[in-house]
C-alpha cells in the first residue's frame, strides 16, 4: 500500500555514495535507511513486484540485509538506531516469511493490488467445497479402517491437486497488472482453494 | 477463553449428524465454508408439501464452535417453514452458545448454511429467486 514513505528507492548511498542493493541499509557503510513501515515487500530486497522469484536468490538478499541491520550490531549506538534496526529486522524478517511462501507471495501480491481478501471473498473455483466435503469423509472412512494404502492415494491427489492450483496461481498473478477484477477473483478463487487444500492435507 | 458448557454439549453429543439423500428433490444440501481456518460445513434439509421442515442432517469438518452452531441450527430449523428457518439469525446461535469473539464466525458459517440448504431446494422446486441459476426463471 503507498503512503507518505513512498518514496524511490535511494539508488546511492547518501554516506558513503556507493551503489545499495537494499532501501534499508548500505551493504558497504551499514548506515540503515528509515523506509516506511508499509514499504513494499519485494523492493525491501531489491525486487521486481513479480510472483515468479530465486528462491535461493531471496534468501541470499536476506542474510546479506539481515547482516547489516542485525540488532546485535546496533547495541553500542544510540537508542534510535538500536530502535531502528529492530524495525528494520522485524519488518524485513516478515517481508522474507512472506516472500519465501508461494501461497503468502501471491496473498500479498493480490491484497496490495487492492484484490479481496479470503475474508471479504469466500467464493471458491467450481465444486471444491462440496470435492472437500467428500474427501474429508473418505479420509475419515480410510482412517476408521485403517487403510493405509487409500490414505496415500488421497495424499497424492491432493498434493497434485495443490500443484494444479498453484500453477493457476502463478499465471494469474502475472495478469494482475492488467487491474481486472476478474483476474482478482478468479486468484483469489484459487487462493482460497489452497486454504482448504492445505487444510485437507494437514488431516492426513 | 475456554467453550461454553452449551458447545460442549452440541460438540460431545452433536444433534443430527450425518447425510440425507441428495437426489431426493425434497432435500436441500448446503455447503458452505470458512478459507480463512478451512471448515467445511455442510447441512440438510427434507420439505414436506407444507414447505415445513421435516428433517434436517449436519457434517462439519472444523472447531468445536462450528460443530455446535450447525448441530444447534439442525436443532433449530426442525419443524419450522423455510420462511422461519430463514429468519434464524447467526446473532441467536452465538448467543445461545455464548461464542466468544473470535468465534462469531462460527455461527456466520452456520447461518449461510441454512440459506444455502434452502436456496438448492427452492432451486429444485423451481422456486428459485436467483434467476440466473441453472435456468429455471421461466418457472419462476
């Protein structure tokens, strides 16, 4: 979400002039950078606004930030950047939770875009709700009989079904900047799909 | 914030738990649920010619609070008309169970349970409101 601390990210820094990978602190001099508390997740590492990502990549831009803003490293200064740098880290570690999880990456993705979020929107793709039903009590059969063999199958076919959706996932959020509404429905469609999915899974 | 005596109640001993045939016309099925913990609701109805409501079956995947606000909404909409069972607000079944906060959701869940149980019978009457579903409006 914009707001007054929307500003572009400093490409130099203002102490040492060098080049940032990061709005939030200088890899070279450690000076850390008051950037708002709502600044956009993906610019925090220095990325494009896009699902697709580096996972290994992501994690990288995370312990090589994490080890400029760092608490620890802030304990003899002043009591404002001992303040800052636990924002910083609180706000960075949240952004990286966030990032890191496909299914939380395109939440974020859709709900700053000005998408509905699963409480606004319960709406589902098709039948899910009633194909969730219906697993739930074949779970619940198989579990009663003790059948390992129909637990697994029901594993792998929910497993297959998240990837299918997953997949849906990635290509709707990379229609998102088309601002159609019914790109923001039918993503967050999907996405409320995954929650029952996830859901179902966790049962087995 | 520990359960209610009364949800323990319903969830211990749930009233009318189980199905009722789906491809009998006078029973209405409502799914319904929460993305945002994943419960599954669904509820049951069988209308007699009096359009009252004659039988009523619950299966929730979910919290305690959801297990006892859709057994109390089975308890409930028995022996009403659908334009009475309709009139059941999620407000009375917090109520009724003392919900907690957090727990209000529960009894939303239960309440769009009921009208969605009702909406698939008035559509298999042919009496649907919602015209643009499965296109029986010229019944209507």
């Amino acid at each position: 979400m914009p707001d007054s601390h929307d500003k572009p990210v400093p490409l130099k820094c203002t102490s040492c002039q060098r080049p940032m990978d990061s709005p939030v602190c200088c890899q070279d001099c450690h000076t850390l950078y008051p950037v708002g508390t709502s600044e956009d997740h993906f610019k925090l590492f220095g990325l494009p606004r896009r699902y697709a990502l580096d996972l290994d990549d992501l994690h990288q831009r995370f312990l090589s930030i994490s080890r400029n803003i760092h608490p620890d490293f802030f304990g003899a200064q002043a009591a404002e950047m001992q303040a800052l740098s636990l924002r910083l880290s609180a706000q960075v570690n949240e952004a990286y939770a966030t990032l890191k999880d496909p299914v939380l990456r395109a939440e974020y993705l859709l709900e700053s875009t000005g998408g509905k979020s699963s409480a606004k929107d319960k709406s589902v793709p098709g039948e899910l709700l009633a194909e969730v039903m219906l697993m739930r009590e074949a779970i619940e059969d198989a579990r009663a009989a003790a059948d390992s063999e129909t637990l697994a199958a029901r594993r792998a076919e929910i497993e297959a079904r998240q990837a299918a959706t997953l997949e849906k996932v990635a290509a709707l959020c990379g229609r998102l900047d088309e601002q159609s509404e019914n790109v923001q429905t039918e993503l967050r469609q999907h996405l409320n799909a995954m929650r029952y999915l996830g859901n179902l899974l966790a049962t087995l | 914030m520990p359960y209610s005596e009364k949800v323990i109640d319903h969830f211990e001993n749930p009233r009318n738990i189980g199905s009722l045939d789906r491809g009998n016309e006078s029973v209405g099925t409502g799914i319904v649920g929460a993305p945002e913990c994943g419960d599954v609701m669904r509820l049951q109805i069988q209308v007699d010619e009096n359009n009252r409501i004659v039988d009523a079956k619950f299966k929730t995947f979910g919290c305690g609070s959801a297990i006892a606000s859709s057994s109390l909404a089975t308890e409930w909409i028995k022996g009403k008309t659908v334009d009475e069972a309709l009139e059941i607000k999620n407000v009375e079944i917090a109520r009724e169970l003392a919900l907690p906060p957090v727990k209000i959701h529960c009894s939303v869940l239960a309440e769009d349970a009921i009208r969605a149980a009702i909406a698939d019978y008035k559509r298999k009457q042919g009496r649907s409101d919602k015209p643009e579903s499965a296109g029986q409006s010229d019944s209507a």
